[in-house]
C-alpha cells in the first residue's frame, strides 16, 4: 500500500442514488486519487452494492482531508475499530475533537456492534449512554458525558433514491426554480400530502406573515381543518397578522380582500395584540368567542400544537410566544419528533433553523416567490429540499384545491 493511503469501504445503491460519484468528485475536487479495488454491482433494483477504495493523498493531511470529505457520503475505513470516547469537562463544553453531525443516518461502532445515533440533527455532537446514542446540541452536554471524538467508529449513510414509482421527492436533493410548471408541482405535493395523511404521517407548517398578506390563510385554515398539518412552527408575526385578518379583515392595515387601506388601519397590528392581552392567550380569545376563524382559531379547535418563537424586532409580542430561544427551539424539536414532511412558507430564518434539527430523510417543501431565499436553506444544509419558487398566495390555494379534490 502506498504511503499516504486508506482503503475505504461503501454500500447502499451506489450507482443510481450517485454516491458512488459523489465520492468520485469528493476526492477529485481535492486533487487525490483513486483506485477501484473490488466492487460489486446489485443485479436488481433493490439489491445493494458494495464497493472496496483506495484512496490516496499527497501527505497526511491531504489524506485526512478527503477522507473526512467522503466520510459524510458514506465511506469508512475497512476495519471495523470501536469509536472513540471522551468525557465532558464541564457542562456545555464538548472535548475539541468532537464529531460534528450531518443529517443523514449515521451509525456508531461501540462495544463490538454499529447502533443507530437517536434524535438525527446537523451540527451537533454524540452523547454515548450505555448502549444506545443520542445526537444533542452543545448546550444539553453535560460535565462527564461520553462524547464521540473524530471518525474512526462512525458511519454515515446517506439517503437513497425510493425504489418505487418516480414522484416529485423520487430523488431528494431537488433545484429550486421558477419555471417548473406550478400546476404539476401543487398536484405532486397535494398527493404526498394526502398519501401521507392516509399513512398516519405527521405533516409540519412552518410558515411566515405573507401567507396571511398574500391571502394563502384561508387556504392554511382549511389544511388544518381537515386534519393534513399536525402542527404549526412559526414567529410573533404569523399569529398577529392571521389573527388582525380573522378580527378586522385586515394585515397591516390593508384589506386582504381588495389591497384597500382601512381608515387608521396602522392601529389594527397593535389593536390585535392588545386584544390578545385582554383575552388572556389565543386559546382563551377562541374560547371566550372573540376568535372565530382563522389559522389559530383552526390550530385551537383541532387540537393542533402550534410554538411561537419571539425575534428581538417583535411587536409585544403575543402572550402566546416564548421569548427564551433556547426554550422555543426545545419545543419545535418536540413538535417536528417523528414529522414525516415540513412545509416551509416564506420565513427564511424560521425555515433555517427548522432544517438544521431535521434528519435528512425528513420530506421538505419550501416555498418563497424569492429564490435566493429557497436557495439558502439549501446551502444552509437541508439539501433534500424541494425548492418553489412561486407566490404563496397562489400557490397554497392551489394545494388546498388539489387536496380538496384527491379527498
């Protein structure tokens, strides 16, 4: 074997789920080399392959480059070698050669056999606890916590092309655009929608104040109302405005029905707000009878849980919004456990930080008439994204339509 080498092992669908050239690139792209050592090609369609590398480098570290690089597309050493642990010094403070997370399913090698990491996130590290793992943020870590440090023992596999029937989500990791034909796509998303629901799926909304502005709430209301979002994720803003356009027929002021401006309409924000206050919460304003339709009123009937996390730009904010961020990033987790599918609604920082606690075999939608909003989330690391660039006025109608009519 050559000096600076490794030979590395992969299995999975390697041809047609690309990993097999996505390791290729990886290795390219660093200026290394490559040799097929042995590989075993899957005669049918959902029989795996198997693949047996050498990799070389140019130094030690040339080496370590890329294989952490093709690490996180699946490829580990050929020896099976127990992880690595160390203990946490203090709490919140994990030792400095961490493993950090990806998305994708990732497996450990501890006492003589892979188990599975719980509770999948980007970015976060390994807590080892007897024989089960658990993936957690650094501000869970606690003083004498066995931490997983680097990679040997670690095992990473990437999601796969669906062996069924092509669909919108047959290959995750999708471009965003703004020319696809949006009629198609409502149709695609509707079905999965639906097909979902059938299922016993759990389907999350995380959504922004332009589905109210662009006059998509009604549509939202009506998703809920049937039973297809299971629970809501969004700011101080979403409620405020769903609820000033449920009360007053307005957002920010301005007529959702017309786009007309209502005589001191600039009042109607904090107008809302106030009549919160007086209520007491928004399931107190549903049950005392002064909410009567809307996204909330909706979310309070059918039991949906919805969390409200606060911004340092928000108005009041409602007595409904946690105000502490680390608290309201624990309640989104519990509400996205177990989501099959997350429908991002024009909020690119809620979107964002909602990618960045889903596993990678979680189904997104994210939908923003700006594409560089869409495009961010993705290089932001939720890469299974579908991304639409579309008017959220137009387009959330037409899925409520089209799951209307598939019901």
């Amino acid at each position: 074997m050559k000096k600076y080498s490794q030979e590395v092992e992969v299995s999975g669908h390697l041809i047609d789920s690309m990993i097999l050239t996505k390791i290729f690139d990886k290795i390219m792209n660093r200026g290394g080399e490559f040799e097929i050592l042995e590989l075993t090609v899957g005669k049918k369609k959902k029989d795996p392959s198997h693949a047996k590398l050498l990799v070389t480098g140019k130094n030690t570290k040339h080496l370590e480059e890329m294989l952490d690089d093709i690490h996180r597309e699946g490829a580990t050493p050929k020896n099976e070698k127990q992880v690595k642990l160390r203990k946490a010094t203090k709490n919140m403070v994990m030792p400095d050669d961490f493993y950090s997370t990806t998305n994708n399913d990732t497996w450990i090698f501890h006492h003589h056999k892979w188990i599975p990491v719980e509770n999948q996130m980007m970015d976060k590290c390994i807590i080892v606890k007897g024989d089960r793992a658990f993936c957690v943020p650094i501000r869970d870590v606690k003083k004498n916590d066995s931490v997983v440090v680097g990679e040997i023992g670690v095992k990473v596999t990437p999601p796969q092309r669906p062996r069924d029937a092509a669909n919108i989500f047959a290959f995750m990791g999708s471009s965003s655009s703004s020319e696809r034909p949006t009629q198609h796509i409502a149709k695609k998303v509707a079905q999965d929608i639906v097909d979902i629901k059938k299922k016993g799926g759990k389907i999350i909304l995380v959504g922004g104040p332009a589905i109210v502005h662009t006059g998509a709430a009604n549509s939202v209301a009506e998703l809920i109302r049937g039973g297809f979002i299971h629970g809501i994720l969004a700011g101080n803003a979403l409620a405020v405005h769903d609820i000033e356009y449920a009360t007053l027929g307005t957002s920010l002021g301005m007529y959702v029905h017309d786009a007309t401006l209502a005589k001191r309409g600039h009042r109607n924000h904090m107008d809302t707000i106030n009549a919160v206050f007086k209520a007491g919460s928004i399931s107190k304003m549903v049950s005392g009878g002064k909410l009567k339709r809307g996204i909330f009123y909706e979310c309070v009937k059918k039991k949906v849980p919805f969390v409200l996390a606060a911004s340092i730009r928000d108005d009041g904010p409602l007595p409904d919004v946690i105000t502490d961020v680390a608290q309201a990033q624990r309640e989104y987790k519990k509400v996205l456990k177990d989501a099959s599918m997350v429908i991002m609604v024009s909020t690119m920082l809620h979107s964002i930080a909602t990618g960045n606690m889903l596993p990678a075999n979680v189904k997104v939608v994210v939908i923003d008439i700006n594409q560089p909003t869409v495009t961010k989330l993705m290089d932001r690391g939720t890469w299974q994204a579908l991304g639409i660039v579309s008017d959220v006025g137009a387009f959330l109608p037409l899925i409520a339509q089209e799951v209307k009519k598939l019901r």
